[in-house]
C-alpha cells in the first residue's frame, strides 16, 4: 500500500488516495485537499511515506492520515471536539480541524515543545484563521494522560505506539465515542479502533496490520527518553520491551 499513492502536488496525492479507496468519505478528501501536506513536511510530502521532522519524530504516511481520518470521520462532524496525541508536524491536527468547522475544537498535544512551535507555524502557513479562531490549540504535554482541560472528546487519535490502553485517555472520551490508536505487535504495528457506545460501554477492534521498517517506529514515552534515543537503539528499544507491551495493552480489554 506504501508507496502507492504518491503524487506531483497535494492534489494529485489525494486523489490518488482516491482512486486507491483509502479516502473514500467525501469530508475527510475535501480535508485533505484544503491542508497542503507541503506545509508540513520539508521532505518530499507529496510521496506516500512517512518523513522525518527530526527529534526522533516523523510525519506519518499520507495513507495512514487517510486510515486515521477515515476510522474517524463518524465524530469529526462539525462542531466537535477532538484530541491528537503526538501531533508532530500538526498535519492531521489540521485535517481534523478542517473537518469540525469553526464551531468545533481540536487539541494537539507533543511532548516536545521545539515541535510544538514548529506544528504551530506549519499550521498558521495556510490556516492562520485555525489558530486565531482557538479552533486549533497545540500544547506541550505528556499526552500519556491526555489533556483535561478540554475533555472530554468525541474522538481521540494517537500518533505514537501505546505500550498500554492508557485509562485516562478511555476516560477522556465522549460516550459515544472513539479512539485510534496503534500498538506494536512486532514485525510492525496493529491500529486499534477502541469505541465507548452511549451507554459508556467500551470496546476494542483490531482494524490493520501496519508492516514498518525496525527502528522506524515512533512510541509514546518520555521526551527525554525520546531525544536520547538513537535510530538504531529505537529498534532494539522496541524489539526488547515488545512482548510485554502487547500483554499490558491486552491486560485492559482482552480481546
Ligand atoms: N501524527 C503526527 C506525528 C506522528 S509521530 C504527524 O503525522 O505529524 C508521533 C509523535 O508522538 C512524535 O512527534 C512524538 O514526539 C510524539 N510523542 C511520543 N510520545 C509522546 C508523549 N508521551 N506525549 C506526547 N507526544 C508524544
């Protein structure tokens, strides 16, 4: 899937994840058409991989945004509030900003403020009015424990590999509502789609496979521990602690 889509411009991007069937819901294309990837990524954002935006950090691939805002897109209705941990570069913070309008809220969270700075002045190259509007807010945090103040959030989407469901961020979500979220599951990453129906009751999904290269992999952990690592340590880091994180990922809601 990985390599597929990648286009000349932001538009042919997008349609290529079109014609592909990855973005398939009318708001989330419309989103991606209105936020040029190329505000965000220095490297190649036209090309349907994950870049580099330093720290230890990447932009995700265009095709995971898509799976991401797609999975979403049912509680990115306009007016909505939402929460991205690890935002990064702050594309799909963006993305999701476009879809919930003026009326709605959209929260990102990194936990490396040099990125913080650096998504804020992505955003504001084509949506200034986002950051004016309090419509986009990114802020440093541990986004292990979510954030709050603005909780809680009809949907949730986190960037990083989780080593565990992390309560708190269950507990920040709306009922109903839904949270995307990647775990690793060895040779690569498994997305989970976690929702809590009406009645506060929550479930979990296995909804893709991701294969990512070793050490390719971004998890969520300390900031300190984060710029420290070194790629290659980042692959021995995950292949040592991995088994432990599927059993305590699984320890909350057993499949
Ligand atoms: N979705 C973003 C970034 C994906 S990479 C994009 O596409 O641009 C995952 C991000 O999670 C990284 O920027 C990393 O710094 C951040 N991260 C990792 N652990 C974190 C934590 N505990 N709290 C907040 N952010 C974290």
């Amino acid at each position: 899937m990985a390599w597929r889509c990648s286009g000349l411009s932001n538009a042919d991007l997008v349609n290529r994840l079109v014609q592909a069937k990855l973005v398939h819901t009318e708001a989330v294309k419309q989103a991606m058409l209105a936020v040029d990837r190329g505000h965000f990524s220095k490297y190649k954002p036209y090309e349907d991989a994950p870049q580099t935006i330093g720290y230890n950090s990447t932009i995700s691939a265009p095709h995971m945004h898509a799976a991401a805002l797609e999975s979403l897109s049912p509680f990115l209705f306009p007016g909505a509030k939402v929460l991205d941990v690890g935002s990064g570069s702050g594309y799909l913070t963006a993305c999701m900003a476009e879809m919930v309008g003026p009326q709605g809220r959209v929260v990102g969270v990194e936990h490396i403020p040099e990125l913080v700075v650096k998504s804020e002045e992505n955003t504001k190259k084509g949506h200034l009015d986002f950051m004016e509007e309090k419509r986009l807010a990114f802020y440093t945090a541990d986004g292990r424990t979510g954030y709050r103040q603005d909780a809680p959030y009809d949907c949730i989407h986190v960037g990083a590999a989780a080593d565990s469901m992390h309560e708190e961020l269950v507990d920040q979500l709306k009922a109903p509502g839904r949270m995307f979220i990647p775990v690793d599951e060895g040779l690569g990453q498994a997305i989970y789609v976690v929702d809590k129906d009406e009645h506060g009751r929550v479930t979990k999904k296995k909804t893709m496979d991701v294969w990512q290269m070793r050490g390719s992999i971004i998890w969520l952990l300390d900031s300190k521990h984060q710029k420290n690592i070194k790629d290659d340590a980042c692959g021995n880091y995950c292949r040592a602690t991995h088994s432990s994180i599927v059993a305590n990922f699984h320890k909350y809601l057993p499949l």
